[in-house]
C-alpha cells in the first residue's frame, strides 16, 4: 500500500483472472466515481453486468470485476461520495480476501463517512423469492442488514447481521475472508487460477477440516463474509438502505436479481 499526496494505491492479484491489478483511491469532491482504460463513470451509474463467481460492473466502456469487498468497505464506512477509483487491471485485487485492507486504505484519505446516511430506504414491506433465495424487506428508522445461510453443516453458524454501525464493520464484518469448498478451489486451480492467493486470504472448508492460516477461523466467518458481499452489492444500488434487509440463501446472482427487481417494483427508493 503506498499513500502519498491524498491518494493510496493498493496493487495485487485478480482471483478470478489471475491478472495483476493495482486500484488508486482519491478524496475528491462530489458524487463518486470509477476510472478504468482512460474512461470515467459515475458510481451511480454502474449497472451489474456479470455475477458469475463475483461481482462486475460496468458504464459505457468502464468494466471492473470483482467490486464487492470495496463497495462493501465504502458502503461499511458510510462513504456514498466523494471518493474516485483508478483502476488499472480487468478485476479488483484480492488483497486479504475480505475488506479490512480496503478499509485501511481508504482510512489513508482521511474521509469522514456518516453511520446511517444512505441515499436510499425501503418504502415498504416486501418479500423477494427467486429460486432458494428470499429477500425480506421492511421499512424502518435505521439501518439493518441481515443474512442466514443454510451451509447443512455444524461446523457453521449461519446467520450475521450489521445495524449500520462503522466500527462494528471495521471490527467485525471487513475481516471475514472469503471461503470456498474445496470442489470449487480446485476448479479454480485446474483453470490455472488461485495459485497466486495468499493462504491467509481463503478459507477453505473440506468435509473433514476448515483449511486457514494467519487469523483464527470463528464458526460464523462465512455468514459474515456473506454478509459483507451483501453489503458489497447493495452498495450499487445505493447501499445499505434505511430499513431492514433480510437476505436467506444470497449469491451474487441473485442479489443483483433481487435488488434490481426492489428498485424497479418502488421498494426501494431513493430519499
């Protein structure tokens, strides 16, 4: 990480392509927004292009894959302006594999995110099923967002929450490391991907062992990490909103799903 003049660059290693991809954070005023291949889009402008395995986004010619532990960071800090990202590579790196380094970084700028302000809220009560994922959305006086997780698997708890509190993301939600089966990392490995990952930076669950190094592994890092993708995802849509969101069984696919479906149905709507 090398912070100098208001801004920090972050370099690493793309998961899911296995390019080297560096991303410059800027304190900049006004609405935020994104830099990739010498374009520029506005954050709100981003519609999700592609959920396989990650998140991608995309404006005109501006692509980024893999943006959910940084929107989850920035929708974690309160941060809904004034920041611009450069990203030079197709994806986001993976850095720690959760969004603690995300969080470090963005600490460098010294901007001051508010607890609780969103641009968005839940305007009423409503339930989202598309195939074995619900979204439970209730208006409400603050910011609540949950998600339960069927793992069928007791080493796990399956459930983890955030009450829009930028200490308690910092604290408890940034840390949790990405997780895989290990079906899923030797696929990745068999297409020449995540040799490049940092041991420290995935946990990966075996039928007979929970695979980590560096921190300790807690039973509900997986929720939390779920939840962090949560987070991460509904901060294209203008982030966590006032009210509650209740997620069972979330994926990235249907997260874009259901919440593109929330804004078009006026469940969500801006304040």
């Amino acid at each position: 990480m090398i912070a100098q003049h208001g801004e920090v660059t972050v370099r690493g290693v793309g998961l899911h392509t296995g390019c080297a991809s560096s991303v410059t954070l800027r304190a900049e005023p006004g609405p935020s927004r994104l830099r990739s291949g010498g374009a520029e889009a506005w954050l709100a402008d981003l519609v999700v292009v592609s959920t396989e395995r990650s998140t991608t986004v995309a404006a005109g010619p501006v692509r980024v894959g893999m943006v959910e532990h940084l929107f989850g960071a920035l929708a974690g800090l309160g941060l809904v302006e004034g920041v611009a990202i450069d990203v030079d590579g197709p994806e986001m790196p993976l850095l720690d594999g959760a969004a603690a380094a995300w969080c470090e970084a963005l600490g460098q700028l010294g901007l001051q995110g508010a607890a609780q302000v969103t641009p968005t809220r839940v305007a009423r009560e409503a339930v989202v099923v598309l195939g074995s994922s619900r979204y439970e959305f209730t208006p409400g006086a603050q910011v609540c967002v949950e998600v339960r997780i069927e793992f069928d698997d007791d080493r796990l708890d399956g459930e983890a929450s955030w009450a829009g509190d930028a200490r308690d993301f910092r604290e408890r939600v940034a840390p949790a490391r990405t997780f895989a089966r290990v079906d899923d990392f030797e696929a990745l490995i068999g297409r020449g991907l995540a040799r490049h990952v940092e041991p420290s930076s995935v946990v990966v669950l075996t039928p007979d062992a929970v695979h980590h190094a560096g921190r300790p592994f807690a039973r509900d890092e997986p929720a939390r990490h779920k939840l962090l993708d949560l987070m991460g995802d509904l901060y294209v849509y203008g982030g966590p909103p006032l009210g509650s969101v209740r997620a069972t069984r979330p994926g990235h696919t249907a997260n874009a799903a259901a919440f593109a479906r929330a804004v078009a149905d006026g469940i969500l709507v801006r304040r």
